[in-house]
C-alpha cells in the first residue's frame, strides 16, 4: 500500500510566528533601549527575526518553497519593524 498524501499546513501561522516575534521586539526596544541607541537594537532585533524565521520554517518541517517561506518572513518582519520605527520617530517628533 502506498502512503497516503497528506494536506499541506497552513504556511501562513509560520509567518505570523515570525511577524508577531518582531512586533514585540520592535514594541519592547522602543519602550526599553535609550534613544542613542535604538537603531542599533532594531538591527539586532532584525538578525534574531530571520533566525526566527528560519527556524520556525525548519520545525515545519516542509521543504518546498523553504526559501520562499523565510523569505516572506524576513520581510514581513522587516516591514514590520519599520512600521514600528516610523512610528517611534513620529511618537518622539511630536515629545519635542
């Protein structure tokens, strides 16, 4: 007997894991990190969401379009952070 094909899973919570693990790094470091600083946190910040990304994709397990997938995650938490950013500067813009 032949195994059965199974239904891909979902790749979309994958990417959310990774989007939403950069929001809260985005969130926290704006909050915690001293403003002379901040720039250099969101970059490392950066670093661990791909890392996230790359793990989060390799614990599913499925190996077409693992590129894609970390890929997509990687940007998406790029864009993320940059939303995020954007904000900050308008939040300490308006504190002057």
């Amino acid at each position: 007997m032949s195994d059965p094909v199974l239904a891909p899973r979902n790749a979309l919570w994958g990417l959310a894991i990774t989007w939403a693990f950069a929001l809260v790094a985005a969130i926290v470091i704006g909050i915690v990190a001293p403003p002379s600083s901040t720039m250099t946190w969101f970059i490392v910040a950066f670093g661990a969401s791909v890392l996230v990304s790359f793990a989060v994709q390799l614990v599913r397990g499925e190996k077409s379009g693992f590129i894609f997938r970390v890929g997509a995650g990687a940007l998406g938490a790029l864009i993320v952070m940059g939303v995020v950013s954007v904000g900050l500067g308008v939040v300490t813009l308006l504190a002057l």
